[in-house]
C-alpha cells in the first residue's frame, strides 16, 4: 500500500512540475514597447496622480490627470496614458475639452520669434496623436507660443494657463518615462 501511495504522489509530482514555456515575443511597433521596470515604476509611483479606467472586457488601463482642468471657457487639450499592458505597449490619446469653438480638423501654430509652423490633425489614430502630441511637447519645452485655431479661422491660445501647461508637461513626462524614450534614443 505505502508503494503504491509513493508511487502516486511521484507521479503527481512529476506531471506537476512543467517546463516554464517560452515567454510571448514582443510583435508590436518598438516606439509604443513598455519594460516591466517601467510598468512597475509606473503603477508604483506615478500612478497616484491619475484616475485609472479600465475598458470592459479588455487589457486596456486607461489613466486620466487628477488634476486637469475642467472649465469650457478656453480650449485646452488633455492627453491621457493608454497601456495595453497584455502586449507590453503604451499609447499617448488626446482629448479635447469642451470648449465650442474647435476647429475641425485640430490645428495649432507653433511660433517662435518670426518663424512660425502648422500642425493639423484630422484622423486620431495612436501614431499620429504621439506625433502631434511629441510636438506641442517639444513647443512646450522650447518655450514656444502655441495656438489653436477656432470656427472664425482665428488662432486663439491655448495651455497658456499654467496649470494646464503643467499638467501637459506632466502627463507627457510620465508617458515618455513609461515607454523609456530616452532609453531608445541611445
């Protein structure tokens, strides 16, 4: 009887104990690629400073600013830290807030003492909210003045205000951070 109890749970013990399989290789666009480092850094210390959704029945966390403005007399423009944390990607999504007098399609001027450039965008897929997004980034960071042009075809100020200019700044910083920008530019 005790063989044939040794023998089970010898048996039990060997089919139990498999071979870790190989982990998912990484298929996505390297530009969006996240690290475990920077995920954990992430959820750990950076994440207090966002609401985090989830959208049903998905791997999608969504992360919006806590602190972002929520008035509709000027326009502003929020971004928000989608991280697809099944395929090890992070995504950068604009939103506008409800100011009425948008242009559609989004368009903002960038200037700088007498030169002065365009940016429009009419389709909000993942690659071209990150560019357009990196520019005002870049705008901000340089000091530029950025402007949005209105249904009159005016260009009107935008994140002038300096918590909004902040919260931009912010978010965008915790993005780069997360997807380790300064890490591939090496």
């Amino acid at each position: 009887m005790k063989k044939n109890i040794f023998l089970f749970v010898y048996v039990l013990f060997c089919f139990g104990c498999e071979q870790n399989s190989t982990p998912k290789a990484f298929s996505g666009t390297p530009k969006y690629k996240t690290t475990d480092p920077a995920r954990l850094y992430f959820n750990n210390i950076r994440s207090i400073a966002y609401y985090r959704t989830r959208k049903l029945h998905s791997e999608i966390d969504i992360y919006q600013l806590k602190k972002k403005a929520q008035t509709v007399a000027r326009p502003i423009i929020h971004p928000m830290i989608v991280d697809n944390w099944l395929d090890n990607e992070a995504y950068l999504f604009l939103e506008k807030n409800d100011f009425r007098q948008f242009f559609n399609p989004l368009t903002i001027k960038i200037e700088q003492d007498t030169s002065s450039t365009i940016v429009a965008i009419n389709v909000f897929n993942k690659g071209k909210q990150y560019d357009f997004a990196a520019k005002i980034y870049a705008a901000l960071k340089a000091r530029q003045t950025i402007t949005v042009k209105n249904k009159e075809g005016q260009f009107i100020p935008i994140l002038e205000n300096y918590q909004d200019k902040s919260n931009f700044m912010i978010t965008m910083t915790d993005y780069f951070r997360l997807i380790e920008v300064d890490r591939k530019r090496k």
